[in-house]
C-alpha cells in the first residue's frame, strides 16, 4: 500500500506520464508549472512508491501481425488450489494471452488473446488450452470491432 497522499501535481504528473511515457522532466515542469527538479524528485518518488510500475512501448497489433482479437472464457475441471495454480501457471507461459481475470460466477476465466488468424486461434484453444488437465471448458469469441482500448486510469 502507498504511504504517501498524491497531491495535484502528483496526479498531473501521473495522468501526463500515461499519456505520453517519454516526456522529460522539463516537458512535464512546463505543463504543470514546477521546476524540472522537483518534477524528477517527484516522479522518483512515485517509482519508488510503486505508483508508475513500468514504461513500456505500445504496439501496433495489426502492423505486427496480430489482427484477431478473441475473449475466451474457460472453467476449470476442479475447483481447488493446485487446479487454479496449475492453470494461472500455463498462462503466464502463453505470450499470446494479454489479459487474463479470475471471475465470480459461470465461468472461472476470462482472457484477452491475440492471435493472428483463425488457425492460429483455433490451434491454440485445440492444441494449448483444451488439453490442458485443468480446463474443463472453452467458449470463444472473436472481437470484430474494438470501440476502446485503454489502460489508462481515470486520474
């Protein structure tokens, strides 16, 4: 947990950093009118702090070859920890699954996978996830449009 209370610079400076990683701490000090050594102090202390985890690049998934989006949903053969973990375990292998989230309810699973056509969805669900001893079920589907994609947070 976060020991210290974000101010309104803190915030500013977090909402522009997830707009644009790259900016300097000079750029960051003239849209938020502080000088660029206190925006470094702070932007430290924020990494430190755990706030910013990472930068990273984003991608282009169509230039690069990964225009099929597909949520999956999977249910476990049994519901105990060794299943869960066994299962939490392949998925951390598959680089191909960009979000995965344990739910309440009918199904135990939901990912957010990329593959680059059909076969390729259909040799992962047949050939990775289905013979896998701790999934029961899949159910796919294919996303044919993506209205919004973010991860950014509403600071």
């Amino acid at each position: 947990m976060a020991s210290t209370h974000l101010d309104a610079f803190d915030r500013k400076i977090l909402m522009l950093l997830q707009e644009d990683a790259r900016l300097t701490n000079n750029d960051i000090s003239e849209r938020v009118n502080l000088s660029p050594s206190q925006c470094s102090r702070r932007r430290q202390r924020l990494e430190e702090e755990g706030y910013i985890k990472c930068y990273r690049a984003v991608l282009d998934r169509d230039m690069l070859g990964f225009s099929l989006v597909n949520v999956i949903t999977v249910t476990l053969a049994t519901h105990n920890r060794d299943n869960a973990r066994r299962f939490a375990e392949l998925l951390a292998r598959l680089p191909q699954v960009q979000e995965a989230h344990a739910l309440t309810g009918e199904m135990d699973y939901i990912l957010k996978v990329v593959t680059q056509d059909l076969k390729s969805l259909s040799e992962f669900v047949n050939d990775v996830l289905l013979p896998h001893d701790s999934v029961q079920h899949v159910k796919t589907a294919i996303v044919l449009q993506t209205l919004k994609e973010t991860g950014s947070l509403p600071l």
